[in-house]
C-alpha cells in the first residue's frame, strides 16, 4: 500500500489560489456590469463614472489650439479645454467645434394659437409679445386673433408653403423692434403683414425664405438701422411695401408676381444704403415697380443689380435727371428691361447749331488759348451724367465716380488775315482750379489763305473728376495782331 503524503503548505497554497482567482473574478465582473463612483457608494444607474464633490470640479486636458489640431485621430466626443481661445471643444465627425456659453437655448414650439396664450399676456392682451432671443418654430397654419412684437425674438417653420401666420382683420407684425422672421407664408387679408416703425435707427429686421401672399398690404418698415429681406416671393397683394429712412436697406432675390397690383415698393426719406440685387419684377397692372420719387438723401448711394423687368408696365417712378431714364446720381443701375444708369456708361455731346454755310466768328488775338465759342449757338443731346455748361458748347461732367473717357471733337474753320501762319485746336478740361490744356489733344493746322477751310479732327483719353468741364480752345502759334476765326461746324462727344 503506497501512502501519498501532501504538505500542508500545499494545501494552504491552494486555498489562497483559489479566494485570488475569486477576487479577479469578481473585479472583473464589477467593471465589466457595474458603475463606478468616486466619493459615493451609489453611482447614478444610468453613469459609468459618477462623480460626486461640493469642494472641487473635474478638470479636463488643457492644451493650445496648436495642441489641439494635433491630436491624431480624435474620437467623436472628445472633450479639451483650449486655453488661447479660453472656450471648451468637442470633436464631431470631422472638425472641433466649441461649447460656447453664448448660445441662444430658449425654443417655442407654435402649433396653434394657444401656444402664445403667455405672450399674449405679456403684451397687456392686445399683442403677441414675443421673448426676446427665444426661438419660435410655427408648426403648420396659425391664425392669429392678435398683431406679434418681435421683440428681437426668432420666428421660423420647417416648410415655407405649410407653416403659416394668418391674420384677417388686421398686421401681423407691429411695433418698434426688429428680430428674424424666416421660412414662412404670411398673409394678412384686410391688413399689412408689416407695421414696423422705430425713430432710434437701432434695430435690425432680417427676413428671408418666405412668401407673401393674398394680402391688403405688404405694409411698412420705418425708421430701423438695418432692414434684410432676402428670397422673397410676393403673389397676390393689393398694394405693396413703404420703405421709410433705413440706415442700411438690403433686397436680395426677390419675386414680384404679375398678380400683384399698387406700386410694389416705395422708398421715402433718409437712407444710408439701398442695395436690391437678383430677382424680378413682373409689372402688368401695377402702377410701377419701384418708386424713388420720395428719396430725400442717398449718402451711401443705390445699387440696382440684376433684377429682370419685364410685363410691360410702368416700371419705375423715378427724379429722370436725364432724358429717357429714371434715375440721378446717387444710383448704379444695370438691369434687364430698363436703361443702364451708372458712371461707366457716362455720355455727351454738344454741336454748333446756326448757318453752316456762314457759320460764327470770333477774335484771335496773341497770348495764350481761347476758348471757341464766339457768337455762336450750340445745342446737345443724348446726355447722361454730363450737362452743358458756358454757352452749351461745355460738357460738365456730374457723375460720383472719376473714370476715364474717350473725347473727340471735330471742327471746319477759317481765319482771315492769317495766311502764313499756324494754329492749334486742343481739349481742354475746367474746374474750380482753373483750365487745363491738354497739350497731348493738339491738332495743328496752316493757313494758306483767307478762302481755305480747314478740318480739324481731336481726340484725347483723359480722366475726368465731378464736375469737370470740357471745352474746345484755339492758340495762334505763329503771328502778331488780331485775326478772325471763322467756324463752320463745330461737334464735340464723350463716352
């Protein structure tokens, strides 16, 4: 019989194996299922790390921007503390983005007209005071019983053609603040979508991405710092919109519909900016487009880009400054359906407008230049940007802008008691600083004889300012005493 003998160290090893491997069961199982807590025996159930502290916060990596960018391959969530910025960043799929205290968090969802019950409130019962910087989303069609106060509050749907404000007896919008107003139909059937008026020239009113349909008025804004309205569709309206002293007035791709009727928009008093860029205007039987007959200063100028005119209508009520077109100084036009109007396109000419067979004469005598006028008479058209000045045979330039132009001139003459001798014709350009010859314009011609009629034929490219005038100057270069120019024809243009 054989008798194993195992020491009792053995077995005091084994058992110690044992409660070890338990211990690593168990502490594998407990991070494995369970939540782990510092300073607290009860994680939340629904944390994996539950941290609990009233005397210390949890710090997280802080690193330069520099730093930051460099991470590589970031997780979607991770969390740093970038310390050139001071702002936290969180990694999205792509790129960092901050966590920013500033942002606006307040939202109102507006089903029905139950929803603004608190702000009817607020507004003593008889408007819709909206929370300022507070989000209302307007879901599907809201009738209104009241007129809505912005009050720089953010009002926009989902779907411009399903989410709706409508109001049947009266504005949808009044008051004096501004705020946004995007992606929605409004329609106010025996009212004006817009009744805006503010004196302090400090309040902003975006609005974009709708339409305007069906309504007594578009209505009016007056007063306010910055006016945005951008895509834009109007259908349907009895009378359009009054702009009335906007610092900054900015129309971008807007849609004036052939149904529309009145005059679509109307702009009076003081502005800063007028910019109306993209979009079209169908006038059938409106009474126009646009009015600018009530503007009282443009200082910043107006910008008419792009919009396409057509209907056949009357499209613009405009000062007509110049024959045949609808605008003054103050604006830039380049549009399909009316006349170009800006300093680019700036153009004259005036001509001697008596006998051609007799012509007109004047003295020459020694010295310098003489300006060719004489006795004559002179006549101009086609003018734009340009009026005549000295006698009408002057061209006076009245656009903002100095650019370059083209002058030519052209003349026929005759001078008695000069035979032998030289002259020379030039441009010449007046100001409040005096006259300029234009030596490089000179054309020079001789006279053979008191019978012979000379041709002379000018041109110069030179850059005019505002208000520079342009004449025609004769010199005799050679000669003593005083002689008769005879002038036949005289023409000068500008383009």
């Amino acid at each position: 019989m054989f008798c194993n003998f195992v020491s009792p160290k053995f077995y005091k090893s084994t058992a110690m194996r044992k409660k070890l491997l338990f211990f690593i069961f168990l502490l594998t199982s407990f991070f494995n299922y369970a939540q782990v807590g510092i300073n607290t025996s009860s994680p939340d159930p629904s944390s994996v790390l539950d941290i609990v502290s009233t005397t210390s916060g949890m710090l997280a990596p802080r690193m330069t921007t520099v730093q930051r960018n460099a991470i590589a391959s970031p997780a979607n969530g991770l969390l740093v503390y970038d310390t050139d910025l001071g702002l936290f960043y969180f990694y999205d799929n792509s790129s960092w983005k901050p966590l920013s205290s500033s942002q606006r968090n307040n939202y109102k969802l507006i089903k029905s007209e139950a929803d603004l019950a608190a702000e009817l409130v607020a507004g003593s019962g008889t408007t819709y005071l909206l929370d300022s910087n507070t989000y209302y989303e307007i879901n599907g069609l809201i009738t209104l019983s009241y007129p809505i106060e912005l009050n720089n509050a953010y009002v926009s749907g989902e779907d411009t053609n399903n989410d709706i404000l409508l109001r049947t007896t009266g504005n949808i919008f009044e008051g004096d603040t501004g705020g946004s107003v995007r992606n929605l139909t409004l329609q106010a059937t025996a009212g004006s979508v817009f009744n805006l008026s503010e004196i302090t020239n400090t309040q902003n009113l975006i609005f974009r991405d709708a339409v305007i349909v069906s309504s007594a008025s578009v209505g009016s804004i007056s007063g306010f710092n910055l006016v945005f309205f951008s895509i834009v569709q109007y259908v349907g309206n009895t009378t359009g919109i009054v702009f009335t002293n906007i610092n900054q007035l900015l129309l971008n791709s807007e849609g004036w519909d052939g149904s529309n009727s009145g005059t679509y928009q109307t702009f009076v008093g003081n502005f800063e900016v007028i910019a109306k860029q993209g979009g079209f205007s169908e006038v059938v039987g409106a009474t126009a487009a646009i009015d600018v007959l009530g503007i009282t200063s443009l200082t910043g100028g107006g910008t008419l880009r792009t919009v396409d005119f057509f209907g056949g209508g009357n499209y613009i009520n405009g000062p007509g400054t110049y024959t045949n077109y609808n605008f003054n100084t103050d604006w830039d036009v380049d549009c399909a359906g009316i006349p170009v109007e800006k300093d680019a396109v700036a153009a004259g000419n005036f001509y001697y407008d008596g006998p051609v067979t007799s012509g007109f004469s004047q003295n020459v005598n020694d010295g310098g230049t003489d300006e060719v006028q004489g006795n004559g008479t002179f006549a101009s058209n086609n003018l734009f940007r340009f009026t005549t000045n000295g006698g009408n045979n002057g061209l006076q330039y009245e656009g903002l802008k100095s650019r370059q132009f083209q002058i030519n001139a052209t003349l026929s003459v005759r001078v008695i008691n000069a035979a032998g001798n030289f002259y020379a014709f030039y441009i010449a350009v007046r100001n409040s600083g005096g006259t300029t010859i234009l030596n490089e314009s000179r054309s020079i011609v001789y006279i053979d004889s008191d019978a012979q009629i000379q041709n002379v034929a000018i041109n110069q490219n030179t850059i005019l300012n505002t208000n520079d005038v342009v004449e025609v100057h004769v010199q005799r270069l050679t000669g003593s005493g005083t002689d008769n120019l005879i002038i036949f024809s005289e023409n000068l243009s500008i383009n």
